[in-house]
C-alpha cells in the first residue's frame, strides 16, 4: 500500500481501554486557562511512567463554556477510573485551582462519576459553600483572588489508549517535519489527545525488558543507531530516523479519525514508511488496522 | 392528548383545589375529572362545578380563565406540567417533588411553599412567602426552582433550605428572612431587611442596597458561580445582561447575630 512515494506497512495499532474524562478549565482570559492547561497535562505521556496521560484537546471560545469565559479542554486518560479519579484530584487541586482566576467543569457525562469538587473542597476549611444548579452541585472554594469553582463531580467513560503511528523516515529534518504536520492535522479530531511533547514521542518501547525492574524499554527494532545489532530490525537501510505519534481518545472511532488524517498529512517525501507498534496482538483489546483507514477513505 | 379545565364560574370565595395536579388526573376521563372533590369555603363540591372538561390527561393539565381564586393548584405534584393560563390562586405548588408550573399571569401568596424539586414559572407578580416555610415549619424550599418573571412581595424564600428563587423585579421586605441555604437572585431592588437571621445561603441583587448592621463587607469580586445562575435565568427569559454575567459584586457577609456563612451580592457598576 502507498501514499504517494510512502509505503504504508499492512500492520496495526494495538490500543488499549483506558478510561477517560473531559475536563473544561476557564478563566479570565485565555492566557491562564492554556496555564492551567499545560500545567495539568505536565508530565503525563505515559500511564507507565506517570500513572496517566493528558494533553489538550482544544481551546474553547467563550460560547462554549459554561460560564461564558474562556476556556480550554483537556482529556485524561488512566488505566481504570479508580486511578483516574486520583489523578483528577491531584492535579485539578494542584495545578488549576491553583492557577489565578480559573474554575472547572466536568466536560462529559461518563458512564461514572468521580468525586473531584467533593474532596476538593475541604481545601476550604469549612469556609466552601455548595451550590446546586439543575442537579449538578458544585463547590465554591475560598481562594486568595477570589473563589475556585470546581464541579463536584467529574463524568468518566470507558477510553482507547495507544493508537499510534510509526514515522520512518529518510532523515531527522524530513521526519521531523512529517511529524509536525500530521500532529498538526491530528490536533483537528475532537475526543482525542497526542500526550507526548508536542505530540511526538522518540523513545519507543517494547515490552519488558533484559533488567528486572523495568517493564518496558527502547524499542530496539525501531532504531536506527542499532540496526547493525539489533535482532530483528526493522528498518530499510535508507531509514534513518523514526518517530511515534501516541494517540488516546475517548473512543475508537475518534482514535482511527486521528489517525487516518496524521497517517495522510505524514506521507510525505521523505518518508520512506509509515508502520504502527503492535505486541502481535495479544495484549491490547483494539486493533487499529491501516489498512482499514486507506480503505475507508478510498471509499 | 392534554386535558383543558376552562373556569366557568368564578367563585365567590376561594377554592381549595388540592385536586388539579397534572400526575393526579393521568388516565382520568373527562366525567371522572370533573367528579374530582373540592372545596368552596366551607363546603364540599366537584370540579364541574366550576370547570368544564375537555381531553385527557397526559401529563399536560391547562387551566384556563381568572383563577386568582383557586388556592392549592398543583399541591404536592411529582411529574408533568400544569399550565394555567391567566392568574393563580395561593399556596401553587405546594410541597411539589417534580414537574413544572408555569403561570402566564399573577400568582397569589405562598407560591411554592416546602417544595422540594421541580420548577414553577410565574410570568407576573407573585405574592407574600415564594417559597417559604409555613408558620412553626423548620424549614421553606428544599429544592427545585420558582422563577418569578415580575416583582414579589414580603418573605420570599424565608426559611429556605435549598433550591433557587428568581425574581425578574423587586422583591418585598425581609427577603431571604431566616433563610439555611440556597439561592435567590433578585434583579430588581431588595426591600427592607434581606436575609435578616439567614444562617447560610446567598441572596443577589443586581441593585444596592441598605443592608442591616449585623453584615459585614468582605470584598468586591466577579463571583464565578453566579455566572451559572445568570446564564441559566437568561434562558428562562429573564432580562439577564453579560454585564451583570461578567460584572463585579460586592460581598457582605452575614447574618452575624446567626452563623454569619450567609453572604449578599450587590452588584457593582
């Protein structure tokens, strides 16, 4: 399969569920919104590492917030809603409320719900005040510039985790590019996130490792330093440079949106591949084919 | 199909029509409505008596003609909609759960008394004690909405637990009297006293006002919950302006003589 000069691997993405939730942080201007934003979505890349994955999904336009302000959304992935609740927790009270001016809405309405305002709110020290408005309650917690609004509760739903692409390139600049462009397309599909810098990732993984405490490390197939070493290398001998694209969303159809348009707006000259990281299929519950995308575009 | 109650006889004294709730009459035929007790003064009548009948019930009542004499419409309602298309009597909603009233007129005194869910819409004036506790009660509204689209008189909210109270006009003295919790917005201007021995709870105005000794000012700030509430009042028609959304309100806070965690907004131009 090819996209004009760039062949397309007959392979697939292996996603995982996940479970996810919208988070709706507005504030005076947009300037401290996107602050509280990337605060929030800071290290987290990988449940791995960081026990979860965020990033911004868009900036919101004072329509479409509840309070009128401007706004941004945000999705958090974790590896079950247990875990995903904590993680609401530690970093809306660490990273937004902290943030001048803002206030926090839940931006779904998830198959569950996790308390976030509810134990929040004892930041206040029993000067929070409850409100409740067309069944929702919220909670108004005391703040040195004011009040800190936060939703007493925050929706969650079942999520995919882990769709990718692989971007084999000729060399760093072309790959590079390619990346940013089909990072930039990507950032176009509602109910997803790219939670790696800037929505790259050079550090691949396989599973496991040769040292015991690790569960994951460099995907040695996939790099370019060790095609001379490396078992079973995958690279052509005109590839120099690869890099990921990690893509989480809030559903499979959005995960595949994704990535349709970042496998499109990557190939590209100098892109001599475009694969997808798999484990043969036997671990994640998703399996993202590409050449189902091409398919479905075609038709 | 909705059932139509058109009042052909205008009693000569109140009516307690504890009776004419949307979720009471589901199902009922035309003779077995007009059947329905009620009571004239001191005497015991029937619906027919003064309403004529027609349609049935499917969770829609509509009440037509000067009803400012019937007292009780929609007591305890859980569910569906009764509209009365002119004037209500006193004591609407009493104790109502669930569903919605909506009045295209006045309504009389005790609107929404003890209601714990549900939304009663008066687009007109509203008598003494919207949403009040009744006398010796513990405690007023625990829940649900009453949005008045004209002005209210003395006692709004006294005693209220929870819930909103909306008033597109002024409100009469001692608004927010004794009040636990919850919200009342007035966009016109306070009477005398506002949320005099209020415990907890907040009371807005979109004017100033003179406030009793026992608040205290806090500070001037663009509280952001009120947003919420003024956006979802200017859906319900109520001449909210983005000023009033995105403007700033002084805080005093009160009643100190009580907890002092009740606190008035005034708005700031």
């Amino acid at each position: 399969m090819k996209i004009g000069d760039t062949e397309i691997d007959d392979t697939f993405a292996e996603a995982f569920k996940m479970w996810g939730a919208r988070i709706l942080i507005t504030a005076e201007n947009p300037d401290w919104a996107l602050a509280a934003a990337r605060s929030m979505t800071g290290f987290a890349t990988s449940v791995i590492g960081c026990k979860c994955e965020a990033g911004i999904e868009r900036e919101l336009d004072t329509r479409e917030t509840p309070d009128l302000r401007p706004g941004v959304s945000v999705l958090l992935f974790a590896t079950d809603a247990e875990g995903l609740g904590k993680r609401l927790v530690e970093r809306i009270g660490q990273c937004v409320m902290t943030c001048p001016t803002t206030a926090c809405f839940s931006g779904l309405q998830g198959e569950k719900s996790l308390a976030v305002g509810g134990l929040l709110r004892f930041f206040g020290d029993g000067f929070q005040i409850s409100k409740r408005l067309q069944g929702r309650r919220l909670w108004r917690i005391p703040v040195m510039d004011g009040e800190f609004l936060v939703d007493e509760k925050f929706g969650a739903q079942k999520a995919v985790g882990g769709g990718n692409l692989l971007l084999l390139g000729e060399d760093l600049p072309a790959t590079l590019a390619a990346a940013r462009s089909a990072v930039q397309a990507m950032r176009g599909v509602r109910g997803v996130i790219l939670p790696f810098p800037d929505g790259v990732v050079r550090s691949g993984s396989k599973v496991g490792s040769r040292y015991k405490a690790l569960i994951a490390s460099t995907n040695d197939a996939y790099c370019p330093t060790l095609r001379a070493v490396a078992t079973q290398t995958r690279l052509d001998p005109d590839v120099n440079c690869v890099l990921e694209i990690v893509i989480d969303g809030l559903d499979e159809s959005a995960v595949r949106e994704a990535m349709n348009v970042g496998l499109r707006a990557a190939a590209r000259p100098g892109i001599r591949r475009i694969s997808a990281g798999n484990y043969g299929g036997n671990l994640g519950q998703y399996h993202i084919h590409l050449r189902d995308l091409i398919k479905a575009d075609a038709a | 199909m909705s059932l139509r109650l058109q009042l052909r006889t205008r009693p000569e004294v109140p009516v307690e029509a504890d009776a004419l709730a949307p979720d009471r009459l589901q199902g009922l035929k035309t003779p077995e409505v007009e059947s329905l007790p009620l009571i004239h003064g001191n005497e015991n009548c029937v619906v027919g008596d003064f309403f004529a009948a027609d349609g049935e019930c499917n969770g829609e009542l509509h009440l037509e003609g000067d009803l400012s004499r019937i007292k009780h419409l929609g007591s305890g309602m859980k569910s569906g909609t009764l509209h009365i298309h002119g004037d209500a009597g006193a004591h609407l909603g009493v104790g109502m759960s669930g569903g919605q009233v909506i009045v295209d007129g006045n309504a009389g005194d005790w609107v929404g008394p003890e209601m714990s869910g549900g939304r009663i819409c008066v687009k007109g004036n509203a008598g003494h004690m919207v949403g009040a506790a009744y006398r010796g009660s513990p405690m007023g509204m625990t829940g649900g909405e009453i949005i008045i689209g004209g002005c209210a008189r003395n006692e709004l909210g006294h005693g209220m637990r929870n819930g909103l109270i909306a008033v597109g006009g002024d409100s009469g003295d001692f608004t927010g009297v004794n009040m636990l919790a919850g919200t009342i917005i007035v966009l016109g201007r306070l009477g005398l006293r506002p949320g005099a021995s209020m415990k907890r709870g907040t009371i807005v105005t979109l004017h100033d006002s003179e406030l009793l000794p026992t608040f205290s000012y806090a500070c001037c700030f663009r509280p952001p919950f009120l947003g919420l509430y003024l956006l979802h009042l200017r859906q319900l028609d109520l001449a909210v302006a983005d000023a009033h959304i995105s403007g700033r309100y002084a805080r005093w806070c009160g009643d100190s003589i009580e907890l002092n965690r009740g606190e008035i907004l005034l708005y700031k131009t």
